[in-house]
C-alpha cells in the first residue's frame, strides 16, 4: 500500500483483477462518523459500500419493475461494484489482499420498490465477484435485505466481513 487512503492489491488477487478487468478504486471517504473497514484480530469488518465511481454513484433510486426504477439486471452491476469498493475498504486495512483468507459473510441492503422481491438476484452481483476473485474461499454466508432506501438514494449497499491472517 501506498498511503492511508489508497487501496492496493498485490500477487494473486492483484493478477485475479486485472484479469477480469478490475483494479481496486480508492477508499470512499466516510459520510459520517465511521471508518470505512476496521480489523479485530484476524476478522476485518467492512462498513456499507456504496457503487461509488469516482466519488459519484452512477444511479440513484429504487430497484424494481416499471419506470423510473434502476432495473434488477442494472442493480445486479451496481452490487458488484459495491463488493470491489468494500475490497478496497479492507485493503486499506490489511495491505496486501492476499492476506484475505476467506470471506466469511455478506450482507447486502437493496433500496427496493414495495413490490420487488429479488433482492437476492441482485446481491449475486456482488457475491459472484467475490467468488471470481477468491475462488472457493470467496464463496459466503450473507443476507440480502430490501429497505425503502439507502444514503445519497443509493440502489444497493454491501458490506463484508473477512477472515485474514
């Protein structure tokens, strides 16, 4: 790692990024009074990412059916970036993303329309991510929640929690 607020990858899971086209974007800036991963002996704990790119979410709104919705398949993506941003938040706890044994749990909050019910589908986003980087051992427990909705309206949030040595 470079600094306090840049995330880095190195070896295996760097060259599992770059594979898929990836590369670990730095550590959003808290929006209250929370840090964005903190470790306790070998568990790190992730606070809630949101699909920040570039300090800016790509989509705001509720996920569901119908117009003016962000459509389950997009909201499948935004989890997704959301799972890369909470590995740039333990990054910058742990160093080098090698250092990550397993990912242990996954919990995931989906602003939702009151008659969506897939927020499962869409929490596979993120955990699909994590399989591809981590292989069996990015495989997770995890909860996929539907709230009314999440800061900055957000679509979806996700955080982890990791096992490192």
């Amino acid at each position: 790692m470079s600094g306090p607020g840049s995330a880095a990858a190195g070896g295996r899971v760097a060259a599992r990024l770059a594979g898929l086209g990836l590369r670990l974007p730095q550590v959003a800036a808290p929006l209250a009074s929370y840090r964005p991963a903190v470790r306790d002996g070998d568990l790190v704990w992730t606070a809630g990412q949101l699909p920040l790119v570039d300090g800016r979410l790509p989509r705001t709104g509720r996920v569901g059916e119908g117009e003016g919705l962000v459509p389950p398949a997009e909201a499948t993506g935004l989890a997704r970036t959301c799972a890369l941003n909470a590995l740039a938040a333990v990054a910058s706890v742990v160093g080098d993303l090698d250092a990550v044994e397993r990912v242990v749990k996954v919990v995931g909050f989906i602003a939702s329309d009151p008659a969506f019910t897939g927020q499962p589908a869409v929490l596979n986003g993120a955990s699909d991510l994590l399989a591809e980087v981590f292989g069996d051992a990015g495989h997770h427990a995890r909860s996929a929640v539907g709230v009314a909705v999440l800061p900055l309206g957000a679509p979806v949030e996700v955080e982890l929690v990791v096992r490192v040595r």
